[in-house]
C-alpha cells in the first residue's frame, strides 16, 4: 500500500539567527502571527486519516492552532544535542570548534555526546517506514530539522545533503510511498 506523508514544518520560536538547538520554547508572538496568517491553506490537511506531531511544544501548538488535534510522536523529536543542548550554532563553534567542524564533515560523529546525524537520519526513516496503512494520508506537524531528516531518507541522498536543505517554517513537503522506497511528491495546487 502506498502512503502519502504530509509534513509541515513547526512555526518558529525565534529569529532564525537566535535557533537553538533541541529548543523546548513554545510559539512566540510571531510564529502565532504567522499562523495566522497561512493557516486558510494549511486547516485542510487536518482532514488526514492521521494527524501527529513532534513532542516539541512549538509543533504541537502548530497543529492544535491548525486544528489538527494531532497525536505526539517521540520518534518525530529533534536531534539529540547532547551537551550542546540549548545552545545556539555560534555559542558551540566559539567554545568547541573542532567538534563543530567535526559534527559538521562527519555524519557518524556525534561529538557532543547525542545523536549522529547518521542515527537521527536513521530513526526518522524508521519512523516514516513503520506508519500503519491508512485509506487517506497522514500529515505530521514537526521540527524543520525532522523534515530535512526524512526528505535524505526518502530520497536514499548522501546524509551530507542534509546541511542543503532549507526548511522554512509552515512549509509543506509530501512523501509517497511505501516502506524504504520513497519520493517527493510535488502537487500543483490545481484539483
């Protein structure tokens, strides 16, 4: 049977300079307005036979917002940071830059004593695989990074296209298929 996942990128928290890593903040004023603003084109996908969500606070009240009343999921949590959890990109590269360096070329490392690019790659994928046959399709309100996550899996590239891949927050993107074979799937908006 095939799938079709729907993910939606988590409205954001915070400038984008000011990201950080394993973020727990809720939606901030802005990400609230930004719903706002797209949510006419996004409440339709709550029509999904399933709706989840990353445990994140900020995904789980873009879907609630969206009124998609989605389900957690823990395998849809962001990448493990370990001790760099809370810090921004440039705090890290400042106090460790070799490890930056290293975590950035590298995508078994994991010098912060989380989770390698490789395992989170790995634990998304797995969690695309494993979604339980459904008549409709399935969307997922999650963080930019899981997104990029899946769409390395999906598409079997190089885990090093992951730095490639720009997700914006409230963008959607849809995979098709079925476990381990996998596409994009570009939808004009013309029914």
């Amino acid at each position: 049977m095939t799938h079709r996942v729907t993910l939606v990128a988590a409205a954001r928290t915070s400038p984008r300079l000011a990201e950080r890593f394993d973020d727990d903040r809720p939606l901030d004023h802005a990400g609230w307005h930004e719903v706002q603003l797209v949510a006419h084109t996004l409440v339709p996908l709550g029509a999904a036979e399933l709706r989840y969500c990353s445990p994140t606070p900020r995904s789980r009240a873009t879907g609630d917002a969206l009124g998609y009343a989605p389900m957690a999921q823990p395998a849809l949590r962001d990448c493990d940071m370990g001790r760099w959890r809370g810090m921004t990109l440039t705090e890290v590269a400042a106090r460790e830059p070799i490890a930056v360096d290293a975590w950035l070329a590298d995508p078994g490392s994991a010098p912060h004593g989380g989770e390698s690019l490789l395992g989170f790659i790995g634990r998304i994928g797995g969690w695309l695989d494993t979604r339980p046959a459904c008549d409709g399709f399935i969307v997922a309100v999650a963080e930019p990074a899981v997104i990029r996550a899946a769409l390395v899996y999906a598409l079997n590239v190089p885990p090093t296209a992951y730095w490639n891949i720009d997700v914006r927050p409230l963008s959607t993107i849809t995979l098709a298929g079925s476990p381990g074979r996998w596409s994009l799937s570009l939808e004009s908006g013309i029914r």
